[in-house]
C-alpha cells in the first residue's frame, strides 16, 4: 500500500469539489438542483435518510446511519429521527427548538453528537449534500441572502424553494462597496464542513460561569482595527468568529449547556425562535443551524427546577437516550470498546461478555408489575427470546411501562474497567466469564457511589448471570461431546416427527428397517417433551401444534426443519444433552483419564477451538469447569 499515493488522491479528490462562480452562476445550480437550497435541519435529516432506512417486521424502523455504531437504541433513535430531525426537514415549528439529548453517563449521548458532525462532514462532499456559501464569508453565509425580499416571493416560486434570512452585515457591506450593487456578480463557492477547520461544525464547552464571555459564541469586536476602519460598528472592525457564526449552514454541539449562567443562554432564545442572534452593534444577524445539547437526568431536573429557566425550557426538545437494554446488543458496545482499546490482541472466551451483558442488563430493568414477569425473563424478553406465554404485544406494554426504564444502572465503561483490571491481574492473554464476574463484583466494593443496598442487589445480578453462564458452558460442553451434533438432532427429530404424526392421526409407525408396523413409541415422545416441561395433560396439544406448525409451513412451500419450533428445537437439544450426560461427567472430571477418554478430551478440545471461537487455554478452563459443575 502506498501511503503518499493515498494521500495525493484524497487531496485530488478535495481539489475535485471545489467550485467557484458568481451568484448568478450559483442559481443555476439551484434551478437544476433544488435540494442545494435546503436548511440545517433538512439537511441532517437527509444525510441520515441518504444512509438508508430498514423498516422492521415489527413496524419500527432501523436507521443504517446510527446502527454502525449505536447498538441498543433502536426505540430512541427512531424517536429522534422522526420527531425531531423529520419534523424539522419539514419546516415545522420543532426546528426552532434546541435539541438536548438527555440519559446516563456513557449511554451514547456523546457518540451521537459525534456521528451527526462526522456525517455532516462526508456527507457536505456528496452532491445530495453540496453546501454553497458567499466567498470570503467568515459565516460560510447563504447565498440566497443576496435576494431582496421584495423579489422573493416571485424567486421562490420560480425555482420551488424558500429563502430565509437577511444578509449579514459583513456581506451587505461588501455588497455595496467592492460590487456596487450587483449581486450577480457576488462571488460564491462551494464549502466543505469540517470541525477541525471550524467551518459548518461547532463545539462549544462553558468554563467558569465567572469568566463565561459571550463572544466566545457571537464574537468580538477586533479593536486593532478601530483605528483603521475608525468605528465599532463597522462590520471589518468585528471578528466573526464565535461558535454561533462558525457552526452557520451546519451544527452546533453545547457540551454542558445546563451548567451555563441563564444570562448566557439568552443569546439561544432568539436564535432558535427567529433564526437570528445579537453581536456587536450590529442589527440580528441570520443564522441556520442545528443546536445539540447533552447533559444527564440530575441536571436536567435541576434546569427546569429554575423558574428563571422557563423561557429557554420552552425552545428545548428533550430526547431521552437511556442505556441500551438488550443483551445481544450490551456484548457489541463491549467489543467495540475493547477493540477502541489496547486490548484487542487478548482473547475473550465465548459468552464471557454474555455474562457480564447479563449482569449490566439487569440492573437497568424495573421489575414489571405485570403478572408472572421477573427481571431474567423481561431480560430475555427484550432480547428477541421466546418465552412461554408471552407475545410481541407483551414485549410493547412492558417497554412502555416506565418511561425512565434504562435511565440507571451499571454503565459499560464499568464494566470495560473490570475487564481491563482482570487482565491485569491474571498476566494472561485470555479472559474467561468467571474472570470478569469476579472482576465486576470485586469493582462493588471500590465504588463509592454504590450504596449498600444496591450492592447486595447487584451481587444477586451477578449470581443469576452466574448460573446463566452455567448453562451456557454445560451447553457449549455437551455440544462439542456431539460427534455430527446436527446430524444426531436431525435423526431424533425426524424420528419424533414421525411419531408425532402417527399418535395425531391416530396410524402406525413403520419401522424403516424391518419395515414393520408398530404404535406411536410414548416413551420416545414423552421423553423429549419433559425437557421442556410438557406435561402430561398437554402433551396432546404440544403435539397437535407441531403438525399445525407442519402443515403451515407446507402450504406455504417451506420445509419444517430443525430450527423451526424454538421449543421443539429445545427439547432435542436437552435430550441430547441428558443422554451423553455421564460421558462427558466422567470424561472432563477423571484426574487419571484412560487412554479412551484422553482421546475424547482432545477431540472435544480441537472441536471448541475449532468450531466455538476457543483458544486452548479457554478451552480446558472451560473443560474443567464444567467437569465441576456436573459433579456437584
């Protein structure tokens, strides 16, 4: 790869969209292209929407632009999106307000302000999200400004857009003295955003709300110049280089906004309801931009708990953005953080984040007031598990239960801190489950903000997510013990099938080896249903709902196979496990193992390292554990 090669091309391809030509140039661009000519709002909502949307089975939607690095908040995304960003696209009312992202420490909020000013900066050198400016402009300004408003009107029907906004003072002067007038000939370019070249994207972070300046959003006056252009007011005189001015076109990210001095928030009232802000002693200045705030649940009550407050409470969009609340999902932010980190090179055995997911996802649930719910199973609920009794319509009344489900508990980067801290202490370059439970409850004691009763709470988290990871490694045992597990499921399941369907309709079996005709075997049935606690008064309907099943799926021309009844696929799983139950107790727990058993450790071992994700040291950690589990 040649490095310097890559970097001539980036730097072509920046030179490639570079435009420069005169205002009357630049409405031809519009005529053309519309879309040139759209807001802040539009145009964020349009990059997100550019990224392709998913629409879910379930009627929600899935937004490819957040889902690269978002995991988990699928809900909150989508009120985002369409409540706000969608809503603002359109014109409506929603754009005037300040969009202040609320949730937990490390819930994602950060991230998301992250991924907006990124995409904005891709998607500026796109042509869907193409951004013109008048030339030499400190604020990157519209050019549409140009246009006297007496001419609009007519303009916009002209070329079916809407103009916005007055010229600034700056250009009005420059207008006037360097063009004579002529707009036409005002020069325009094409502009790419970038936060490091404070061009479309601002970040604006409050120090000491003594020593809060207001220029440090609107700007300030250059006095060096005074005596050059002889007078405050003239716009030469005035450095345009505020957060405000800077994030014009594009978005603004106020870190902290609610630990601001309410006098210093006044600036935003009028920006965000009139599209305007005061600087120097100029007339409103126009200004199109997307202001995101974020701060956490305390601050927040603290804000709207100030009446003098109440005017900037009412220009504020609150979104909350909770901790994600789905185990499959918890296990990607770990990775990813893992990854971010210097710890990629170590191994982490199979279901060792599961396990610490488990024990996170717990203690940000709410037990349920509904009847015969507990926290594992709204766990496995909201994972997209099947549970017995339970449909989709549940899973909605449960998530609309409480509001503020998700807004406390266990934050990943605890979690990501006593995994670093495990490995640390092991000196290995394998971390198993046991390692990182152990890790996370030792964590309880070193946290000061862990009061006692959650702690003992949260040690009953860690003792369910325990015997989670017991089954899981019984399982991933017994599995590997299987030789052609599939194949061995497959035959036992066609062989309850068969007589499923001679008990229902009331037939013989045929033996396919001798070809003899017998009754439905029961013990053989009874045996796999008591897996999964069938019965015996509803073995009946079990079975007579899998030959439904069967039938469904033939007139739709599928084939029924080993996956499609999750728990007929259970059972199998559990029967197979009972059946090879002592082999794999006596093979992992002999101390002296014959040559026959050592045998069938090795295989067992190359099968996990091959087919599970093990490494050998997980591996016989894995073996020896589960040998233990089995002999108490």
């Amino acid at each position: 790869m040649d490095i310097l090669k890559r970097i001539a091309d980036y730097r072509a391809r920046e030179e490639q969209l570079m435009w420069e030509g005169t205002f009357a140039e630049y409405l031809e661009i519009v005529r053309k292209n519309p879309h040139v000519a759209q807001t802040a709002h539009s145009r964020v909502y349009n990059m997100i929407k550019h990224a392709g949307i998913e629409h879910n089975e379930n009627g929600s939607k899935t937004y490819n632009f957040f889902s690269r690095e978002i995991y988990g908040l699928d809900r909150a995304i989508e009120k985002l999106v369409e409540e706000y960003f969608h809503s603002s696209a359109m014109r409506l009312d929603v754009r005037k307000r300040i969009l202040l992202l609320m949730g937990p420490v490390s819930g994602g909020k950060s991230t998301i302000v992250t991924m907006l000013k990124r995409g904005l900066e891709h998607f500026s050198r796109t042509d869907d999200g193409a951004v013109y400016a008048i030339k030499g402009c400190p604020m990157q300004e519209d050019p549409l400004h140009l246009v006297p408003h007496d001419l609009r009107p007519d303009i916009e029907k002209e070329l079916g857009i809407k103009i916005e906004g007055n010229l600034s003072p700056y250009n009005q002067m420059r207008l006037e003295t360097e063009y004579g007038g002529r707009l036409e000939d005002m020069p325009i370019e094409r502009i790419l955003f970038s936060e490091a070249k404070r061009k479309g994207i601002g970040t604006f972070s409050p120090s000491d709300p003594k020593s809060q300046d207001i220029a440090d959003l609107t700007g300030s006056i250059d006095f060096s110049t005074i005596t050059k252009y002889g007078s405050e007011s003239d716009p030469r005189a005035y450095r345009f280089d505020g957060e405000l001015n800077k994030a014009n076109r594009g978005l603004m990210e106020f870190q902290e906004m609610l630990k601001c001095d309410e006098k210093f928030l006044w600036n935003l009232l009028s920006l965000t309801q009139e599209g305007n802000f005061k600087a120097g002693r100029f007339a409103l200045i126009s200004a199109d931009e997307l202001i995101v705030a974020h701060t956490n649940e305390s601050e927040y009550k603290t804000f709207i708990g100030n009446k003098k407050n109440e005017a900037l409470q009412s220009r504020i969009i609150v979104m909350r953005v909770p901790y994600n609340l789905r185990v499959s999902d918890e296990e990607k932010i770990y990775d990813k953080l893992i990854k971010q980190s210097d710890l990629g090179h170590v191994h982490i055995a199979p279901h060792a984040l599961r396990a610490a997911a488990i024990f996170s996802i717990l203690t940000r649930l709410k037990d349920s007031k509904k009847q015969g719910v507990d926290l594992l199973k709204k766990l496995r609920l909201y994972d997209g598990e099947s549970v017995e009794g339970f449909k989709e319509s549940d899973i909605k009344e449960l998530q609309t239960e409480f509001i503020d489900e998700g807004m406390g508990g266990i934050d990943p980067r605890y979690v990501i801190n006593r995994i670093s801290s495990a490995l640390i202490r092991r000196d290995t370059e394998c971390i198993n489950a046991l390692d990182i439970l152990r890790a996370l409850k030792d964590g309880l004691d070193q946290t000061a903000t862990v009061s006692k009763e959650e702690k003992e709470r949260y040690l009953t988290f860690i003792n369910i997510a325990r015997k989670e990871y017991d089954e899981l490694a019984k399982k991933e045992v017994q599995k590997a013990f299987v030789y052609s597990y599939e194949e061995s499921a497959k035959t036992l399941m066609d062989n309850y099938l068969d007589n499923v369907e001679s008990y229902c309709n009331k037939a013989k079996v045929r033996d396919p080896i001798t070809g003899e005709e017998m009754d439905a075997d029961e013990k053989l049935m009874r045996s796999i249903e008591e897996q999964i606690g069938i019965s015996e008064n509803a073995k009946k309907s079990f079975r007579e709902e899998i030959l439904i099943r069967i039938s469904a799926y033939a007139r739709k021309g599928k084939r029924f196979d080993y996956n499609s009844h999750e728990r007929l696929r259970e059972a199998i799983e559990k029967k197979l496990f009972a059946d090879l139950k002592d082999v794999v107790k006596i093979t992992t727990s002999s101390k002296t193992p014959d040559e026959m058993q050592l045998k069938k450790v090795n295989e067992v071992t190359a099968r996990l390292i091959d087919g599970h994700g093990y490494c050998p040291i997980c591996a016989n950690e894995l073996l020896r554990y589960v040998g233990s589990l089995l002999n108490r």
